[in-house]
C-alpha cells in the first residue's frame, strides 16, 4: 500500500458554520488499480444523520442530506466521475462528459468495500474503489474531495479542499488539486 496522504476540508464561506465541526479525508491509491478513500468527521453532534439502509444501494440526489463526495478525472480531459457516499450505507457513480454536462450513473464503476463506524462523537467512512475499468494502472488522476453537511437545524455546509467560485461548487475544474499518480 503506497502513503496515505491526509487533508482538511474547510467550509464554504457561507456565514453558517459549525465551528466543533472537523473533516479529513485521507486518500491512497493502492496498486495503482485502486483508491482508498477514508473520510473522518468529528464533533459530530450537530449533524442530521440519514438512517442506515436496510440494503445498502445506489441512490440519486444524496447530497440532499449529510454526503461525502469525491471526483475524479485525468489530466487534461474534460470527463470526469463523481462518487456519492451516504452515512446511510447508500451511494452512486456518475460519469460526466464534461463540466457538469452529459451525467450519466457509471455502471462500471462499484464499491469493493464500504465501512461506516460511528463512535465517541467521530464518523468515519471509507471505501476502496477498483478503477481498472476505467483506466489503466499507470494512469495519472486529479481528485477534488468535498463533503455536504446538513445540521439537525436543517443547515447545509458545503465543505471542499478549496471553494475556487463566489458559489459552492464542487463539480469546478479548479477543485481538481489532488493528483495521484
């Protein structure tokens, strides 16, 4: 397994902000035909939880609620793939011809594993995803990682690695500064 390289997601300056509220993401890609991705939220009280899933499954619009969300792309082209993973055990895959254009679910990308673990105030969630079906094991990736919250208020906190627009927006060519190789 190469390192796993560890980052903080910041809030979008919206006003709203749960100030106890932590997210880190580590990231690794294993082999070079996988990627673990390992997302840890603390001081989780505040947050409106999804139920958990009966039968974990692919789901549309989970980013109404609390999701995590990571995208990825190669170098220089505009497609891109965007993963969906809910605290309910639900997720999904999207394929994108470009910027926010020609979405489609991705059926031939799935989760290998899914972990949800709840406990002393902290969640932590990961996956690893195989991506040989989408590209070869020396192929180069851009990542941007991002998270949406959603307090038991009702709150919604878009958190990112960085927030390149005057609007939240995940999907932005900009939000692409994780490569991994």
């Amino acid at each position: 397994m190469n390192k796993i390289q560890v980052f903080y997601l910041v809030p979008f300056p919206s006003g709203i902000v749960d100030s106890n509220l932590k997210i880190s993401v580590g990231i690794c890609r294993q082999n070079n035909c996988s990627l673990f991705v390992d997302y840890m939220a603390e001081h989780i009280e505040n947050l409106a939880m999804p139920p958990i899933s009966d039968k974990f499954s692919r789901k549309h619009e989970l980013w109404q609620e609390t999701c995590f969300e990571f995208f990825l792309k190669f170098p220089n082209n505009s497609q891109y793939w965007e993963f969906n993973l809910s605290p309910s055990g639900d997720w999904n895959t999207y394929c994108f011809e470009d910027y926010r254009e020609g979405m489609k679910e991705e059926e031939r990308l799935t989760r290998s594993s899914f972990f949800i673990i709840t406990r002393a105030n902290k969640l932590s969630l990961n996956t690893t995803i195989d991506l040989s079906a989408i590209a070869s094991p020396e192929q180069v990736f851009e990542m941007a990682v991002s998270a949406v919250t959603k307090s038991k208020n009702g709150d919604i906190i878009y958190w990112a690695l960085t927030h390149p627009e005057q609007q939240a927006d995940f999907h932005h060519p900009d939000s692409f500064t994780v490569t991994l190789d």
